[in-house]
C-alpha cells in the first residue's frame, strides 16, 4: 500500500475549500446512486484521481443506504420505464417493490433483481446519478458562497 501515500499526501484531499468540497459530494453522490456495491471505494479512486475531498465523496455516497435504497430501487426503475416509453406494467412493478425489499447485502438477489428489471433500473440508477451529483455540485457552490457573504467581517482597525 505505499505506492498510494503520494497520492493520499496531495493538499486537496483533506482541505476543506470549495472546489475539493463540491467536487467530493458531487462524486459521492453520483457513485451513491449509480453503484449499488463498493460506491465508497469508487468514489474513493475518483475523488484522488480528480483531487477532490476524499471524506467528503465517501460520506456523500451514504446518500443510498439500507433504509433509502428500496425508494430509489424503485423510482429509478418507474423514472427509467417512462424515459423508455414503456408502459408500467402491474405485476412488474410488484416485482421491482418486492425486489426492493429484498435485504441489500444478499448477493445472490443482485443477478436476479438485474435480469428482471435491469434496462430501465440502470437508465433511472444513471439519471439520478448524473442529476444528483449536478445539484449537490451546485448547491455546495452556492451555500459555501453564501456562507462566505453572510460571515461578519472583522472591523477596520
């Protein structure tokens, strides 16, 4: 592991600045939605690649989490259904409620919930990703800045 201590030595991964900020929760965010499995190590390698706040992008992937991955299970597959203009299809969508209770750290669930829903999960799963990391890019920029606005200044001396 000590070819990594370089990488982990570089300022922007620990400082708390705007961009290494925004960029971390936007990265763990996007990684949060668009990978069920290992999103914080993913999230993780993006984020040193990219300088961005390591904690930041693997606390910000906890945006999917046993108790909200069942929700987003099943608006990303309606969200990916209607961008494919498919027709919502009763007993499918008791099957992706049912998949989406399913415990999340069952492995052998992932190979079944995939083939029976997979094309329009993963095009929901990759529109929340993208939209996701989008607005939590923005939003940190714009409160870090307001922030910033608000914060009393020190009186001329």
């Amino acid at each position: 592991m000590r070819w990594l201590g370089p990488l982990l030595d570089r300022p922007g991964l620990w400082h708390f600045d705007r961009r290494s900020v925004a960029l971390g929760a936007a990265l763990g965010v996007f990684f949060g939605f668009m990978i069920p499995v290992a999103q914080i190590l993913a999230s993780a390698l993006v984020a040193l690649l990219l300088r961005a706040n390591l904690p930041v992008a693997a606390v910000s992937t906890l945006v999917s989490n046993p108790l909200t991955y069942g929700p987003i299970f099943v608006l990303a597959h309606r969200t990916g259904t209607a961008l494919l203009g498919e027709v919502p299809d009763p007993v499918e969508e008791a099957h992706v409620e049912e998949q989406a209770r399913a415990p999340i750290d069952d492995p052998k669930t992932w190979g079944e919930r995939f083939g029976a829903i997979g094309k329009p999960l993963a095009l929901g799963l990759a529109v929340f990703a993208v939209t996701g990391g989008i607005i939590v890019w923005v939003l940190v920029n714009l409160l870090w800045l307001l922030a910033v606005r608000l914060r009393p200044r020190a009186p001329p001396r």
